[in-house]
C-alpha cells in the first residue's frame, strides 16, 4: 500500500498531470488524421522530451501511445481508412456498419472496447507487478542477452512473408549499432576515419528519419483526398454499454492483448488477429464478421488498446523494447541516467507503477474526449495530406537539429527519410531497423560483460531462466521453419494442379 501511495504522489504534480493530458489529446488527434499515426507523433516530441524530468517526459508519450489507437478509430469507421495501420481491422467491421446509417454506433463500440482493453490491461499489470519484481532480479547479464536474441527472432518470424527482408534489415540495423566508439575499450569501429562518425549514429535521428521524414515525404509525393463524412446521430455516451454485451469477446480479446504485448517483437497485429478469430468462432453469426459484426469491432479495437501497457513489460524489467515506440522511450531513460532492467523493479517499483497509473488515467481521459470532441475531430481527418506533410517535414529538421545542434544530423535523418520512403514504397519493414540498432547495443553489452564468467559456450545455458530462454528460440526457429517448408510444399502441389 505504500509503494501504491507513493506512485499516487509521483503522479499528482501539475507537470505530470499536464503532460497526461496534453498526451492524450495529442494522442487522439494524431491517431484520427491518417497517415500520421503514433511513431511519427512520438518520434517528432522525443527531442523536447529530453529537457523534462523522467516521469513527466515518460507521461507524454505514453500519452501519445496509448491513445492514438482510440483516435484512430473514427477514420477507420467513418471513411474506411484506418487512422494507425494497427486500426486496419476496425475498417472491415466498422465501416459496413457506417454505411447502414449507424455511424454512432460503430464509434461507441470501439471506443467502450479501446477503454476496456486498455483498463483491463494496466489492472492486470499492477497486480503482476509485485511478482514482476521478484522475478526480475533473477535476469543477469547472459539472461538478458537471451532475452534480447529471443526479441531478435520474434520480430524476424513475426513478419510472416518477409522473413529474410526482415532479418536483413534487422541485421543492418545492428550494423549501425557498431558504428562508431565501442563501449568496452573506446575503440573506433567503421569510422573510416571521419571524425563525424565517432560518435556513431544516433538512435534518434535514425527514428526520425525513418518515421517522421519518410512519413512526410509519403505525405508529400501523395494526393489530398476529399472525404465525405457521413453525419453522426445519437449520443455516443449512451451507445457504450453495447460493448458489455459481448463478454465472451471482451474478456479474450482483451487478454490476447496483454499476453502479445508482453511478448517483444509481436505486438498488435498478432493479438488482433487471434482476438477476432476468437470472436467469430464464439460468435452466433460467424457469417457477418466483414460485413457489419458489431463483435468483430470490439475484437479489433479491445485487443490492440490491451497492448501498449503490456509492451511496457519487457522494456521496465528487462530493458529489452519489443518494437519501435517502446525502443524510443527507452533512450528518455538513458539520456536522463534512469537504467530500466531488473534493478528497476527492484528498487524502484514506485516509479513503475506510477507509470501504469498514468496508462489507466489516460484511458479515461481519451474515452472523454472522445465522447465530447468527436464531431470537432472529424475536421481534423480532413487536413490536406501535402500540409500535414510540410508541417511533419519543419518539425522533424527542428527537433533533429536541436539533438546536437549539428547539420550533419540533419543530412543523416534526411537520408534515412529517403531510405524509409523506399522501404515504404516496396512495402517492407521499417521497425527492424529500431530493434536492431537498440537490441544490438543491448546484446554486445550483456555479452561481453558474460564473457569472464563462461569456460565454455555451454556455460551460457547453464542457468533455469538461461535454458528456458534458449529452449524458447530453438522452439520458435524449429516451429518457423517446419512453416515455411509446409508453405513450399503447398506451393509445389498448387504448381502441379
């Protein structure tokens, strides 16, 4: 109870409370303009984020994360197009709803299970935290560099089809990571004898570039479209208790999310895919989910808003991001010399759980605005795709150039823009890139601080958690590779026929 009083305090300063509210606003607006979505909000605040004390700079992005998704939903219902990519699936229930004259209803459902989701998910997390951090500290050095490897090979699986482009990327993204002064002997690696390059590069200007910069150039290169907003009738407040109609989906959906949020390298699309799945094999009219399933709406929308408190997991107790928005509010914690990891939990458990805090009173601060701005958010859907671009292209130079007052952090982040509008164009992977640069530091560190202690590789292993932790990437390497010689052999006997 102590420990609970004491992150109440943490949370109840006027900076804090400010930043949650200013977050989740942002958060709101960002998600309802598509094309935007919560990596380039994210990526564009870190900078000034580095000024604020911990919590506070924390607060606002998670401000940002957590209800972006809640926003993104009033596109994806109202115009069929999603908000935040993760918002894709609300469009195949959401929108046939809109188009039988019920677009308050469809609002409310995703925005009662958006809510559900994401209490249900920080609850849960305050209740584990206790057991969190008595198994935290049981994580050395070798457990962590496991634990970041098993992160490794999710995200490299979990981009089903573009196994070997994911890898690849990810591969170069720990290429990036060695660039520059090692952090062992103070060595320079791949420096090429420019001095420029001794500091390496920096994790945020690659984040803005590939996030913000890219996303700007879509933007720009793109046409503005004109959308016809369909009228909204009836009160949104009264349409949520539907959602408690559907216990069987809320309660699954929800738990997938936590479960996949947990898990690095997963995330939402995963968690969204078993909770509709789910959902249509409960439901009584499995025939409707596409073409109007209210249940199929809160599938999606309970399922991906039960994920970002979850996501915080890995990255609190071990330090280890399992994808890109939780891999640029790790770099607030180091620039302000706070270590996530084990000792985190440990000694520091108030400060975790005031972040979870913070996740809880946010749902409740975006399921208000919602239920009384949604008509004034529709106005902002319809903001000119080339002026959203112009504007996302001058915040991204002012905030990269404010890192280190450097132009040549400019030019890097101008050139990982035009890498990632390529990768956008050929429709792979940008986030392996993020894992790679930050995992990859994490690995090199955990491994070479291991390395006294091993007489041998075997030694690497040979503690309970170190063995689960390698059973676990074996199982995950032997489960895809089973799937992929199944695809092939699929696609041999289609060749016969």
């Amino acid at each position: 109870m102590d420990i609970l009083l004491s992150a109440i305090d943490l949370i109840a300063r006027p900076d804090a409370l400010l930043a949650l509210l200013v977050g989740s606003a942002a958060g709101v607006v960002i998600g309802a303009i598509p094309g935007v979505g919560p990596a380039v909000g994210i990526a564009i605040l870190l900078p000034a984020t580095f000024s604020m004390e911990p919590l506070v700079g924390l607060t606002l992005l998670l401000g940002i994360y957590g209800s972006a998704m809640f926003g993104g939903a009033i596109p994806a219902v109202l115009i069929n197009t999603p908000g935040t990519p993760v918002n894709a699936l609300t469009t195949y229930d959401g929108y046939p709803i809109t188009l039988r004259g019920e677009p308050h209803r469809a609002l409310a459902l995703s925005y009662g299970a958006s809510f559900f989701g994401g209490v249900f998910s920080v609850l849960c997390l305050i209740l584990l935290s206790p057991l969190l951090a008595k198994v935290a500290p049981m994580f050395g050095s070798r457990e962590i560099f496991l634990a970041a490897l098993l992160g490794m090979v999710l995200v490299v699986v979990a981009h089903r089809g573009q196994s070997a482009a994911a890898g690849a990327l990810l591969c170069f993204g720990i290429f990036l990571q060695t660039i520059g002064l090692e952090p062992v002997r103070y060595s320079a690696r791949f420096t090429f004898g420019q001095t420029w390059l001794t500091s390496g590069v920096d994790l945020i200007v690659v984040v803005l570039g590939l996030f913000a910069l890219s996303q700007a150039f879509v933007l720009l290169v793109g046409r503005d479209e004109a959308f016809k907003m369909p009228k909204l009738a009836g009160r949104l407040f009264e349409g949520l208790r539907e959602v408690l109609r559907y216990p069987k989906v809320l309660v699954p959906g929800a738990g997938f999310g936590t479960l996949m949020g947990i898990i690095p390298g997963v995330g939402e699309f995963v968690a969204q895919f078993m909770s509709y799945t789910w959902a249509q094999r409960v439901s009584r009219r499995p025939m409707d989910f596409g073409k109007g399933a209210p249940d199929g709406v809160v599938a999606s929308e309970v399922a991906n808003n039960a994920v970002p408190a979850a996501a915080m997991i890995p990255l609190l107790a071990l330090g280890i991001p399992g994808e890109a928005l939780t891999a640029m509010m790790l770099s607030v914690f180091y620039v302000h010399n706070v270590v996530p990891g084990p000792g985190l939990f440990q000694n520091h458990l108030d400060f975790v759980l005031a972040l979870y805090l913070c996740l809880l009173v946010l749902n409740v601060l975006a399921l208000v605005i919602l239920v009384l701005a949604t008509r004034p958010l529709l106005k902002v859907v319809a903001i000119p795709n080339r002026f959203l671009g112009m504007g996302i292209l001058v915040l991204s130079f002012v905030g990269v150039y404010s890192l280190r007052n450097s132009a040549t952090d400019c030019m890097i982040a101008g050139a990982f823009g035009i890498l990632g509008l390529i990768l956008k164009r050929l429709n792979l992977p940008i986030v392996p890139i993020i894992l790679g640069i930050v995992l990859g530091g994490i690995m090199e560190t955990k491994f070479r601080t291991s390395l006294p202690r091993l007489k041998s590789p075997l030694d690497l292993i040979d503690r309970p958690i170190a063995a689960i932790l390698f059973g676990l990437i074996v199982l995950v390497l032997v489960l895809h590779a089973r799937s992929l010689i199944k695809a092939r052999k699929l696609r041999a006997e289609l060749k016969r026929q």
